[in-house]
C-alpha cells in the first residue's frame, strides 16, 4: 500500500481499450516488481494454517538450533529437516478479539483485536504481494479450504471466500471449455461490464441524495464496481489462451463433509500444478477443523472438541493422531515441491512455505508462541530458532522478510518491527 | 469546535504527535478542569500507574476515533455514578464534580450534533445476508430460495450486522451478490407454458428401500393395522432371533430368506404396512423415502406416527410421546408427533427448493446418543422406546397460479409460449438447467411442456413491467427518465439477438446489484414516507416493504402516530414478523453463536437434533410471545412463563407437557427457576464453550447483553483459565487464584457473581447440582437426570459414560455486598436492576432499529422513549411502538 506504482487511471484504461484486448497490451500497463524482471523466475508464497492449532508439546523441540531431537510431529519432517525452519515464540501482538478464534481472521493480516469494537481487518501479506504481481498471472492467487473460509483479505479489509472443492479448483485451472462454453463465458463478461457500467452510472445519481459520510460508504461501491470491471477484462484477455495442460486427471471431490486429512490431501496435491504452471504465485490454505469425528483411525471424538482437550489424556492422544495426519500431509507436499524442478533449481527453492496456526494453545485459545514452520523460498534453514517465548517476535517480521526476498519492496508490514526474523538468515 | 476545544484543554496525543514528551501535567489547562484531574485523577491514571489500562496523560483527545470517543464517555459515566474517583479514596464534593462533568457532557454532545448535521445520526448501508435473501424472497415471490450460504459472512458492530460499519463492500461481495441475484432470477422465471404436474404419492414405510434394509438387519420391525407384531406374515430375521449371538457368530442377512430380493419377490412387504424402528437418524439409517421433489415451490407433506415400547416381541404403552424428524436432503420440515399407540396424521406445507441429494426422510427423534437405542440387529431381544411410521403422503408442487406470481413480478400476464410454436428464427432464452433428478427416487418431473415468454412489443412491454417492478426493488416511485435507463438495456439485449426474456432479465439484474437496490437509503433529516415504510419492515420482516406499506407510505399514512403504530401493529402479525422475534434476540443476545461449539458427546449424549430444534426456536417463541402479550420488560429476566415443546419441558424438568407444538407453562417459582432469557438452553449454550462452563463469560455476558455494562477487555498478556474436564478442579477453585490478584479482582468482582449464579445450567442448559466428568468414580443418579428415558419400570437402563465431579456451588457476591447462595436469590438482587436492564433493551432495539449507535447525545430520547413507553419497566409491545414513534427512529 505504500509503495504503490503510480498507473493508468482503470477508468481511462476500460474505455480506451475495447474488447478484444491482447494481453501484452494488457501487461504494458502493469506495474512490474523490479525483483521480476531480474528473475526469469517467479517467486511465490504458499500460506498453510490449521486454525485448530497444533499440540506444541509435540512439536516445538527442547533443544534450540541445528542439532534438536526430533519431536513426535518433527520427525514426520526429519526427511526435510534441511529445508525447514522452525519458529519458537513468534505471534501477533493483541490478539484477543470477540471470541477464542477470531485470530483466524488475522493470521496474514496481524490487524489488532480481531472482531472487537471499532475493529477492521487489514489487508493480508499475500494479497499485498497479489497487489503487485497479480496479474502477471490467470489467477492473482489462490484461495483454497476445507470450509470455504480463507486468510486472504483484500485491501479494503474483506474477506475472500476460499475454493473447497479440488475439481472445480482443478477444471479453473486447467481445463478449458469447449467453443461454445467459451463464446457464453465471453458473452457473459461482456454482460457483465455492461451492468457493471451501467451500476457505476445509477451509484453517481444514488450519490447526489446523501449524506458527506454515506459518500465515503458509497466510494467502496465504487471501488467494487471499477475493481469488478478491471477483473472482467483481465479474465476476457485470459480467455483467448489456452490453459496450461498437465499430466494429472481431475481429482474427484471427497463427499464425506468430516474427512479433513482426505479434503486437505486432495487441495495440497494442486499447489504445485498451480506454481509449476505459472497459473498463480500465491496460495493460501484453509485447513479448518470441523465439529464431527474425522475418519482417521483410533479418533472417535470430534476434532473441536479434541482441541479443547482440557489436559484429558485420551484426547491429547487422539487429537495427536489427527494432527500427525495433517503433518504427514505437509510431508507429501513439501516432498512433492522438491522433485519438481524448473531450470536448475527445485519448485521449493522458489517457494516459501508457511505451516501453521493461529492458535498457540487451542485449549486456551492462546495466541502466543504460534506453531510456524517454514520451508523452502532460499532461506537458510535446518534450525529450531528459539526466540523470547515472553516477549514474541511478531509474525509480521517473517512476512517482510520473505517479502523482500520474493523481491518486494515491501519495509514493514502490520505490527513488524524489523525487516528480518533475527537468526534466520537467506541465500 | 469541538475538537479544538478539547485539545486545547488536552493538547496531548494527537495522532502521530510524540506522546513522551508532553503529559496532561505540563500542559496548559486552565480553570477547574485541570485542577479537577490534577487532584483526584492522576495519581491513578497517570502515565506511571496507569490504573485499569487509563492513563490519562498519554489519552488521544481526537473525538473523530470512535474508540476514544467512547473512552471519554466512559470516563464521564464512572464519575457521574460516583464510582471515580473510587470509595477509598478523598471523594471530591458534588459541586466540584458538576462542571466537569457538564463540560464534558457539552462536548461529547457538540462534537456528535456536528457531525449529525452533515449526515444524520447512521450511515448510508447496504442490506446485511439475511436481509438480502428475504428480499430476494419477498419481492420476486421465491419463498424457498436460499442465497445466504453464497454470501461471505456480514461483519458485526454495535453487536449488530445492521450499521454500515459492520457492513463492507468489496468486489468480491458484488460478484457474490450478483451470483445470488442469478439464482433468484432463474428460480422466479417459470419455464413451462402449463403448469408441471402436482404429484400425488402415498409412500409406506415399509415399502421403501431404506426400512426394508432396517427390517431385514434386524432394526426394525414390520406392524400390523392392529399394532401388533405378525410373526407369520412377517417373519424377523434370523439375525435377530437369537437370544444373544448371533446364529452363526456373526451377523448375517437371516429369517427364511437369503437376502432382501427374495424377500420382495415372496411379496413379503406387497401389501403397504408400517415399520415399528429402534434406530433413529445418523445410526447408519438416512430414512429415506423413494420420492425427491424436482420443481421447487410449495409442498404438503403428510406423516402418520405413533410411539410404542418394544418389549422382546411385544408392542406395550410408551412411556413418553414419541416425535418424527421430517427432512427433505439435509434440510429438517419440521417434526411431527407420535404419540403412545395413537397413530397420528400430521401435515406440513412447506417451501422446498430442490438440491442434488433431496429424499424426504422420516425417522424417529433420537433422546440420546445414537449406540444407546442401537438393538444391534437383534430385535427379538431388544426390549426399548420405539418409533412406528405409518406412511407418508406427499402433493406438489403446489401453485395458486399459473404463471406463478413470481414470475408475474417480472412479466405481469404476458403469455409463455411452447418452444414448438414460437417462429422457426425466434431466440430461444439461455436457461441454466432447471431441474436435477436425485438418484433413487422414482418420481420424475412430470410431463413438461417448455415455453418463452414473449412479447409483441420489446419495447412498451420493457418499460410497461419495469415501471411496476423498479419501484418495488427500489422501495419508492422511480422517475420515467430511471425506467427508460433500464429498460434502454433490454433494448440493446434485444438487438444484439437476445430473447425478450433474456433481455427483460437483464434488466432486472442490473437493477438489483445497483445502489438503489443494495443500500437502505435515507435522506438526512426527517425521514419520507418511504424511507419509513422501509425502516419499519426491515426491522419488523428483515425484508423489504409489501404493496400496501409502500402503499401508505404514498399515502403520507405513516407520518401520522396512529398510521405508523396501526402499520406496525400490522407488520407485528404477520407471520413474517418471525424473522424479527427470531433476529432480534439472536443478535442481541449472540445466540446466532450457537451452532459454533458442540457439546462433548460422552458428557452430554441427550444433545440430539431434536433437542437441539427446540432450543433453537425457543428464544423466538418467548420472545414473540412476550411481545405479544404485553409483558413487562422485567420478566425477559424472570418469570414463571415458559414457551415450551415436550422435550424442552423434559430438558427442564417440567412434567406434563406431551408433543411438538410450543405452548405456555407455567412454573411455580419458589421450587424452579426456569423462565425468561437468563436460563434458557440456548443461552447457557452460547455462553459455554461446549465442553465447559466459565462464569467470567456468562458473567461478562449478563453485564454487557443485560445490563448493558460490557467489561473491559482483559490485560493482553493474561493467560486464560485452560479447561479442565477431568473433573479435579472446579472452575471456582480454578478462578480464585485468578481474583486474588488485585489488578484481576477489581473488574472480575463485577461480572464473576451473575456467572456463579448461572453454575446450575450446564453447557446445553440442563440443571446439574454435580459437574459431570470424564474421570471419576462417583456414578450419578442418573434416574433423575434423564427422567424421560425411563424404562415404563421407571429404570434407566442406558450406558451413560460419565461421572459425577465437583458438586456445583451457585454463591456469590455482588460487587455492593449483597449476598446470594442460588440462582433464584441472584434474579430477586437483578430485579433491583430492572430500569438498568430496560434502559439496556431500549439501547438494543435503538441500534437494531435504526442502524446507528447508541450515543451519548442520545441518551435523552431514549429517555424519553422509556418514559412514553410506561417508565422503568414497560411493557414489551409500547416499548417496541414507542422506538418506533421516537425521533431516533422518524430521522436519519
């Protein structure tokens, strides 16, 4: 936001420019990072959070640096454990909010207080990098969930609704329909920049009618209306290519609402498609945790209350077996991330990967000492960093610093008060 | 004005102005003020104490942020209660007090008149989801739509998605909203040239494929007419002949057929009879019955049920009623009665919209968690409360009308012609598909014969049908010059080769995603009539204004008292009042919080769907009922009226209440202190977590839902309490470490008493007198705590898995000294509370209503409204008429 590259007012732009526009038409009036254009290629940033948290105890180990002892959740990763850093005492500040999880809310964002009075969320890291590099891309970036919730919030401080289902998720990215749907779907951007035109018009009269500060309320019509318009073109300049083909069969949906590991399998198994395609640079990932009994065997209570185990041994036990599924998920991914390669380099080495939660202490709803693991993107890693469990580092740091090496001309984020995580170093 | 003179009194930080360096100490204050704070406020709320998170030298004086403006309103409350300066302290006398707080008073007043002048008392708004979708419903006739589940969620402020602040726009909500539009679009277009054919189908339960699966395992049984069990005509299965084992170890398809279509060949189940059931829903049985509705629109459906007690064989006298679940796919119609051998025909006429996966489904209400019914496939053995259903019969879809109103609302009485005879080049209408066929049922859509609307003339009929339906979209008249814009779009559909359908619909959807639409929009000052009409029914419909509100709006009817109160009286009757009785008190209250957390299965296994319904309705039946019958505002506190279903009165304890309907209970208040807001299930839900109770929340939950006094937030770096459910500690214990430190006690002793008073309800609102635990020797009785699933021997036979904790202690003390040891001491003390607690609701209904704050600047009015209204303790419908005759409410 605060580095914005001065541009071609969208208004201007949608009139001059017609309809059959060609996309490096469309390009030229992008702004373009000065990290991209040095690259040939692309950053990105990949954002997991399980918003049920993670049982510290069996991830967090006791020992500080490169030589730790595995813990029960790190040793599902020790394959990796040169790729992997992890974070001990790093948090937003002020997050107690209007319920135990309303942090969920600000995990990207670290915007103070979630939900209490006066509250407004703030724009989240990705969607701040998607501001800049967005639409270099099909897709700005990507929303995926369990639950149809995400981390993405847009500038105006909004949620993003995220994708739950794979197929649909999988023919968005890499199936183009037939002529015909084609024609209907240019037809129906075409429709809809007329109404959006159209509305733009009746918000003007609407305006004259009202109040100094219904007028500020109205400017985010307006916004909306123009912002709108700018995707419909960008999404009629993307029709005329075709989508990228990939040697993958569309996934099948999960139909079982309560199998949390299968619906985040299915979802983690598009990410580096999706990356290696070029479709998007930035995901984020919404695993949340259900109210039912997920299928994974020997749990029988469900995943909330799990969560809420208030120190009972049978459900830390069965609440462990959940979140190993989920670690062993991560696994396959960050597996999956390191055999795929582009030029010399391995898709992992251009991606940082976030692994986490919003919860510190589910039991509690603690929001300190957030789990946070991170992965890939050209960092040194192999460390359990220790940081001040009392006084946190805030999380935002880590979002500057990946920002900058993403390429980013982005100084301070939310509540960061430095530039870098101290200890965790680049290459 | 104001804002300079405050800061010249209190020229400290101003946003962005270094803090440090300047303290209300060193800063030029003259005159009483300065010398006020000087002497009875610094010393505590200084920048070295900073008592209660205050510190006044470092406080932002910029009363344009709404948070500090609330700040200096509360600063002004605590000394004009006398609770700051504190007791202990040197009081300063009354006169020294008064400037000040005049002064600060004139301020905070100036301050908001200003900013009123330029745009009123609220904010232009958009239409929150809920609003959205009965306004979808209501203006194009679409009963059964439902868009919400499209929207992303509304935010919240005041507590209410009804200000502009809680309300967002972004790109994203826009291309949201216009997804819904599209689907309610669609749903209101009729597509048929006659009507689809009404389907008329009696389904007996034992002829369908999910209760021949029942029977045939060993879950169910087939009844004679005469209620009885005909081992030869319907022999069990094998399975479940055995006395213990099964015959050959281990369950198999059994009686003298080797599986279920040797069965059906024999004609074993030809003949339509009923199924007696020991399962219930979720155990693995869907009850499904061989019909899905394919045309959405109304629906009656018919259940016979009767309820029975299952002994090895034999068909007894239930102990209680029985009840059916009635769903169509995943989405409850409502529950039917089944009483004690009377089979019982009960008829619901509903508005259904058809979904990938929607049978109808009937079954028996499960009373506790699904195992315990469970016959295990062995009926024959099985002695427990059972479910019979006769039959099912169901007809529709159902219209008054042909075309249907809804599609009336966008063409009037144009004709739909069949495809078949519209000229050979005329433009057929894009539809999306307009019906889905759920696997399984054997009905079909029925003879269709697919038709266009058309029109002899685009043009005049374009403008001709907007003219009527711009102003009901918009909720006032619409000028010719706004119809011809609109219909300018049909024009220019129509000439790109589209239908006039098509046009006419594009036409209408720019309409409804455009401002005039989205936004309640209000001219500063005196409201117009209209934008009055559209006040009241959005807070009495959560919807749009019917022809005759806006009928009286023309009129000038609701600028006169009598015609505004005679509209409201109106909108109070209509059944769509609900949508308020039900909005109201679950925003308030945060009862729209329930289905957030799940009670712990194993601590709480009578949590059941059914249950789960009543507790759900039930804050909308009182509340209507309160409303309706005048009651006076204290008794949403306390009162010996309950509105309640049979398993609500047996969640409560209540005897003798049989059924599903909800009707008045009087209970005797001196042995039972149930009724009103403060113990009821859903409310003890919402201020639990699901697996445990905390005082702090329901405590801080009464101060500021009830008596309108929210705590303050807690320090940021105080730990909270973790759960215990293992049944060691109670939370008591667990808490008064927490109140010995004396920064914690002097906020906790406010709002820890009424959250003791409430121990006695646990998580889902039962009474307990023991918290139940995971751990733990100590059985209960259960015989009294699940009264209504005794065996007609009055045993319990069950298995139940939990254990008595800690006995619960409901003391306390109020933060005055006044003592209490039970729930029903506490609601005598809160009864001293009453004008706090009405002032409090007046609040509540101001911002629901009116969509603003309560500011300080309106305090008198509300005043004024509690006075009208009958004083400290008004009666529930003047109060209500009394918001709405306020000038809070008549102005922007």
């Amino acid at each position: 936001m605060r580095h914005r590259t001065p541009r071609t007012p969208r208004r201007n732009f949608l009139r001059a420019s017609g309809v059959g526009l060609a996309l490096p038409l469309l390009n030229a009036f992008l702004p373009r990072s000065a990290a991209a254009i040095e690259e040939s290629i692309p950053q990105r940033l990949v954002c997991i959070c399980t918003s049920l948290g993670l049982h510290t105890p069996f991830l967090f180990p006791e020992q500080a640096g490169r030589d730790y002892e595995p813990t029960p959740y790190l040793k599902l990763l020790e394959e990796h454990r040169g790729e992997l850093t992890v974070f001990n005492g790093i948090s937003h500040p002020d997050q107690s909010g209007s319920d135990g999880h309303s942090s969920g809310m600000t995990w990207l964002t670290a915007a103070r207080h979630p939900g209490l009075p006066g509250f407004r969320n703030t724009v989240s890291i990705d969607q701040w990098i998607a501001g800049r590099i967005g639409l270099e891309t099909r897709f700005p970036s990507l929303q995926l969930s369990t639950d149809g919730s995400s981390q993405s919030i847009s500038t105006s401080g909004i949620m993003i609704p995220g994708e739950q289902s794979p197929s649909k998720m999988f023919a968005k990215l890499f199936l183009d329909g037939s002529a015909d749907e084609q024609q209907s779907q240019m037809q129906k951007l075409r429709e809809g920049r007329s109404i959006m035109d159209t509305v733009f018009d009746e918000a003007k009269q609407f305006e004259r009618r009202v109040g100094k500060e219904d007028k500020l309320k109205l400017a985010e019509y307006y916004q909306s209306v123009r912002e709108m318009e700018q995707r419909l073109v960008t999404a009629e300049a993307w029709i005329h290519k075709p989508k990228p083909q990939v040697d993958v069969q569309q996934p099948q949906d999960i139909k079982e609402r309560n199998d949390l590991i299968g619906q985040m399998q299915l979802l983690f198994e598009l990410i580096p498609l999706a990356l290696q395609t070029d479709s998007t640079r930035l995901i984020t990932v919404m695993v949340q945790g259900r109210n039912d009994v997920p299928p994974v065997p020997g749990v029988t209570i469900d995943h909330h209350n799990l969560s809420h185990h208030g120190q009972d041994a049978e459900k830390i036990r069965q609440l462990r077996l959940i979140e190993e599924a989920q670690i062993q998920s991560l696994e396959k991914l960050i597996a999956d991330m390191k055999r795929k390669t582009e030029g010399d380099r391995r898709l992992l080495d251009n991606t940082a990967m976030v692994f986490g939660s919003n919860l510190g202490n589910a039991n509690a709803h603690d929001t300190k000492n957030l789990p946070v693991l991170l992965a890939g993107g050209r960092f040194r890693h192999g460390q359990h960093l220790m940081l001040d469990r009392e006084n946190n580092t805030p999380l935002s740091n880590l979002f500057v610093q990946i920002a900058q090496q993403m390429g980013q001309p982005l100084e301070s984020f939310g509540s960061s008060t430095s530039a870098s995580v101290d200890g965790l170093a680049t290459i | 004005m104001s804002w300079k003179k405050v800061s010249a009194i209190f020229p400290l930080c101003v946003i962005g102005v270094s803090v440090a360096a300047r303290s209300l100490l060193a800063a030029e204050i003259s005159g009483d003020v300065k010398v006020f704070l000087e002497k009875h406020c610094l010393e505590c709320h200084g920048a070295e104490s900073k008592q209660g998170g205050l510190d006044l030298s470092a406080s932002s004086v910029d009363l344009s942020d709404r948070a500090t403006y609330l700040r200096w309103v509360r600063i002004h409350d605590r000394m004009q209660s006398g609770e700051m300066p504190p007791k202990d302290s040197q009081r300063p006398e009354a006169e020294e007090i008064k400037p000040v707080l005049e002064w600060l008073s004139q301020t905070l007043n100036a301050d908001e008149l200003q900013r009123r002048e330029k745009n009123g008392r609220s904010v232009v708004r958009r239409m929150n989801r809920a609003e959205f979708e009965n306004t979808l419903r209501d203006l194009l006739d679409v009963p059964w739509i439902e868009v919400q589940e499209l929207l992303p969620e509304d935010g919240r402020a005041d507590g209410y998605t009804k200000t502009a602040a809680a309300l967002d726009i972004s790109p994203v909500l826009l291309a949201k909203y216009g997804e819904a539009i599209d689907k309610a679009l669609n749903a209101a277009v009729a597509k048929w040239s006659v009507p689809p054919e009404v389907e008329r189908h009696t389904l007996y339960a034992n002829q369908q494929y999910d209760y021949k699966v029942l029977m045939s395992g060993g879950d169910a049984i087939m009844l004679t007419p005469e209620m009885k069990y005909d081992e030869s005509r319907f022999p069990m299965p094998s399975a479940s002949n055995a006395d213990g084992n099964y015959p050959e170890g281990k369950w198999q398809f059994g009686g003298k057929y080797k599986g279920l279509g040797e069965a059906e060949k024999d004609g074993v189940f030809k003949e339509g009879l009923t199924v007696g059931m020991t399962r219930t829903f979720g155990e693995s049985f869907g009850g499904r019955f061989n019909f899905a509705p394919v045309h959405p629109g109304r629906y009656q459906i018919g259940v016979s049920a009767w309820s029975y007690w299952w002994d090895q064989g034999e068909v007894k006298p239930s102990p209680r009623s029985g009840s059916v679940g009635v769903y169509c796919g995943s989405r409850l119609l409502g529950f039917v009665d089944a009483p004690s051998l009377k089979p019982t025909y009960s008829e619901l006429n509903v508005e259904i919209e058809p979904t990938e996966e929607n049978h109808l489904r009937a079954a028996g209400t499960s009373f506790l968690d699904a195992h315990v019914y469970f016959s295990q496939g062995q009926i024959k053995a099985y002695s427990g409360a059972g479910v019979a259903i006769d039959k099912l019969v169901v007809t529709g879809p159902l219209y008054d009308e042909w075309p249907p109103t809804s599609h009336r609302r966008l063409f009037g009485n144009l004709p739909i012609v069949p495809f078949e005879k519209l000229p050979p080049n005329a433009p057929q209408p894009a539809r999306p598909t307009t019906f889905r066929q759920a696997r399984g049922a054997f009905n079909g859509p029925g003879r269709l014969v697919p038709g266009a609307t058309v029109s002899d003339d685009p043009a005049g009929d374009a403008r001709r049908l907007l003219a009527t339906f711009l102003p009901r979209a918009f909720r006032r008249p619409v000028t010719d010059v706004e119809v011809q814009r609109y219909a300018a779009i049909a024009d220019a559909r129509g000439k790109e080769g589209a239908s006039f359908e098509d046009a006419l619909l594009e036409s209408c959807r720019t309409a409804l995603l455009s401002p005039d639409f989205l936004f309640l929009n209000e001219p500063i000052g005196t409201l117009d009539g209209y934008a009055l009409a559209s006040r009241l029914s959005y807070l009495l419909w959560n919807s749009c204004p019917d022809d005759a509100l806006l009928a009286a709006a023309m009129t000038g009817t609701l600028n006169d008292p009598n015609g505004l109160r005679g509209a409201a009286e109106r909108l109070l009757g209509d059944p769509k009042a609900d949508r308020f009785y039900q909005d109201f008190p679950d925003q308030w209250l945060d009862l729209r919080d329930f289905d957030l957390t799940s009670p712990d299965k194993q601590l709480y296994p009578e949590f059941q769907p059914y249950l789960e319904d009543a507790m759900r309705c039930e804050p909308r039946e009182f509340f209507k009922f309160a409303v309706r019958n005048r009651l006076p505002a204290s008794q949403l506190l306390s009162t010996p009226i309950n509105i309640v279903s049979q398993r609500l009165a047996e969640h409560y304890g209540i005897p003798g209440v049989e059924g599903t309907r909800f009707r008045r209970v009087d209970v005797d208040q001196t042995t039972n202190t149930r009724g009103g807001f403060l113990t009821m299930a859903a409310v003890c839900k919402v201020t639990a977590n699901g697996t445990t109770t905390s005082p702090v929340k329901r405590g801080a939950w009464v101060m500021k839902k009830i008596l309108g006094q929210p705590p303050q937030a807690p320090p940021p770096d105080v730990a909270a309490i973790e759960p215990d459910v293992k049944g060691a500690t109670t939370i008591r214990e667990q808490l008064a470490r927490h109140r010995e430190d004396t920064s914690c006690a002097g906020c906790h002793a406010h709002f820890d008493p009424p959250g003791f008073a409430l121990e006695s309800y646990d998580v889902i609102g039962g009474w307990r007198e023991f918290y139940r635990a995971t751990e733990g020797k100590k059985t209960p009785d259960f015989a009294r705590i699940f009264r209504s699933y005794l065996t007609p021997e009055e045993e319990f036979k069950n298995h139940v898995n939990f254990s008595d904790g800690q006995p619960v202690d409901a003391g306390g003390e109020l933060v005055d000294g006044r003592k209490f040891t039970v729930l029903r001491e506490y609601q005598a003390l809160l009864n001293s509370e009453t004008p706090v607690f009405s002032r409090n609701l007046t609040n509540q209904l101001v911002v629901y209503a009116t969509g603003a704050p309560v500011s300080f600047t309106d305090r008198p009015a509300v005043e004024e409204i509690l006075k009208r209204a009958g004083g400290t303790n008004p009666n529930l419908n003047e109060l209500l008429h009394q918001v709405i005759q306020s000038p809070l409410f008549l102005s922007k």
